[in-house]
C-alpha cells in the first residue's frame, strides 16, 4: 500500500525546505502511471519491478525534464528507481541542491575492489542497474558516464580510455583493477588495461560482455549520412521499433552511439593485455543485415586471443547481441553468468572506494 500523504518530507525534500505537500510526487506518479499504464503506483515501487525499461526510461527522462524544467539524464534516472527518490532530485534539482554529476557513479555499493564498467555505445548505464539486480554476489559495481559535452568528447578510444582511466584513479589511485563492460564499453575496457598496465598497475579482472574484436570494425568509414541510413536497421535489431527517433536525439543517445562507433572504426590495439580476458558471449549471432549498415566485418570473437597473453575465458549466455538482456530467464542467466566471473575475484573485506 501506498506510504500515507500525512507521512513527513524525506530527507532530500526536507533539506531543500520543500514537503511533500508541493505536488512533485503527485505529478511524478502521474507521469510513471501514464508511461507504464498502471494505475495506484505507490511512492517506493520500483521502476524496473512494475516492468520499466531503458526505451521507457527515454520517454519519462524526456517527460520529466519538459514538465519541470530540469536537467536528468538517463544514467541518474536509472540510479532514483523509485517514485519517491524521483520526486527528491526535481526537489533538489529545482532548488539548485542536487549533487553535481561525476564521472563516476554508483551502480551497487558492497563488498571488495570495485568492478568499474564503461558504456555501451549511446553513453547509457541503464542496462547495468538492471543486470546487478540479478547478479548474485554482493560486489561493488561502478559506472563511468560518457562525457556529456560534445565539446570534451575524446576524438579516439585511446584518448577517452585515458580519460576513464584518469576518473577511476581519482577513487583508487592503485591496482589491482577489474574492469568491464557491454559491447562498445568492453573495447574501451580492453585499452584502460592496456595502458594501466603500461602505467605499471595491476588489472586483475577484465571482463567483457558480448564485445566485438577489433577487427570486427577494421575498414569501412562510415559518415554521418551513412549512419542515418543504418537507423532503422539498427532500431529492428534492437528491438526498439515504435520508439520516436526524436525522442533518443533529444537525450543525444543517437549522436552519442555515432561518435562512439566512429572512435571503433579507428582503433586498433598496439600491444596485448598480459592477463586473461573473461567473454560472456551472445549464443545467437547478430543479423547480417546490421552488419552490412554498419560496416561491420563478421569475426569470430575467439579473435581476442590474438590481442591477450593469458586466456580467453568464454561463457555461453541466451540471447543476441540485444536480447541477452531481456527480461525473464535470458537477463536472469546472464546476471548468473556475470556473478560467477565476479565470484573468484571477490575478497570480503577489501577494501572499497
């Protein structure tokens, strides 16, 4: 049942001198129950339980930033989950309170040395909030956020690795590290290590969701007509038909997805990672269609052997590149899959962040 109206101002409202009185959790609700089609949503249910998901999430960002004039993007809104923790970041955001956005930022706070994960291409975390609601073990799991300014966006991988590198040794100066991340973020992930490594620091963990091997992207510039062209190939493989087009343009997840497939059209390793790689693999292969839109080459991702000096660790998970994160029993074993990569490299009472 839903908290009763006469229950005091949370914390974040109270600090803004705002109650609950203003009418923002009345109109957030609104909004959440219009979006999902529920009636009677209660103040503390959880997005993702009452069936959210990252399209959903861009269409509420865009409804919640319009109706109340601020600025959220899709990374804090994965973060609030709840109605009522919604409803306290406009309180604060409208007050001019709320936390300035880092570049690092909390996906699951626990146990051990942290588990920093980058982006995917598109610059979202979202998929990683849900993926650790289904991951078993209790480590601690970080986010990079892909720089919002298209003015400080890295030109190369290389150049955005190292800002990442920079972020995450502002939280741990030393190794050992463990890094990851979904697709674009694993290729990302790869040259951090590299150059943690050339840095004399110790990558402990490095694990990579469904990422393509480099020479998957080698070859065939693809311009910004050429991209535009590829949208709709790229909206049916990810199963995002329906979804309004100027809607991802206004949360800039579109341009975000170009620059970050240009920097992997350009980058290719100049050394190993002297350690092993652990690859949670897409069991169904992604359509020929998207690859031919996207200048992809069809490569076998055992390619990344060649690119490592320890060993390719491969585990099988339901889905394609897309679907393995959907909801139901493919999200379920791939959170079981990411938890046993996870568990060997775990030491309670390590130190956090």
């Amino acid at each position: 049942t839903a908290p009763s109206p006469a229950l005091s101002a949370s914390p974040a409202a109270a600090a803004t001198g705002i109650g609950v009185e203003d009418g923002v959790l009345d109109r957030v609700l609104k909004v959440l129950e219009e979006g999902l089609g529920i009636d009677a949503i209660a103040p503390d249910d959880d997005f993702y339980d009452l069936g959210g998901d990252s399209l959903l999430a861009v269409e509420l960002v865009t409804a919640l930033r319009t109706l109340f004039e601020i600025e959220l993007d899709l990374d804090e809104f994965a973060r609030l989950r709840t109605p009522d923790a919604m409803a306290d970041h406009v309180r604060a955001a409208r007050a001019g309170t709320g936390a300035a956005s880092g570049g690092v930022r909390a996906v699951r706070d626990g146990h051990g040395t942290p588990v920093y994960l980058m982006p995917p291409a598109g610059g979202t975390n979202f998929l990683y909030h849900r993926l650790a609601d289904r991951t078993p073990t209790g480590t601690t799991l970080r986010a990079l956020s892909f720089p919002s300014d298209p003015a400080l966006r890295p030109t190369t991988l290389r150049e955005l690795a190292a800002l990442y590198v920079g972020w995450i040794r502002e939280e741990q100066p030393q190794g050992p590290y463990r890094l990851g991340g979904y697709s674009f973020g694993g290729n990302v992930a790869f040259e951090m290590a590299v150059q943690l490594q050339r840095a004399g620091e110790e990558v402990e963990q490095l694990i990579m969701l469904d990422t393509h091997v480099p020479e998957t992207y080698v070859g065939g510039h693809l311009d910004a007509e050429g991209f535009e062209a590829a949208f709709p190939v790229l909206f049916d493989a990810a199963a995002v038909r329906g979804v309004d087009p100027r809607m991802l343009r206004e949360q800039g997840f579109l341009e975000v997805w170009q620059h970050n497939h240009a920097l992997l059209k350009g980058y290719y390793p100049d050394r190993p990672f002297a350690g092993d790689i652990t690859l949670l693999q897409a069991e169904e292969p992604e359509g020929d269609a998207l690859l031919d839109a996207l200048r992809m080459n069809p490569r076998d991702k055992s390619l990344w052997e060649a690119h490592i000096t320890g060993r390719l660790l491969v585990d099988k998970v339901p889905g394609d590149h897309f679907s393995m994160f959907d909801e139901g029993d493919r999200i379920a074993r791939l959170g079981a899959a990411f938890g046993a990569a996870l568990a060997p490299h775990d030491r309670e009472g390590a130190p956090r962040c």
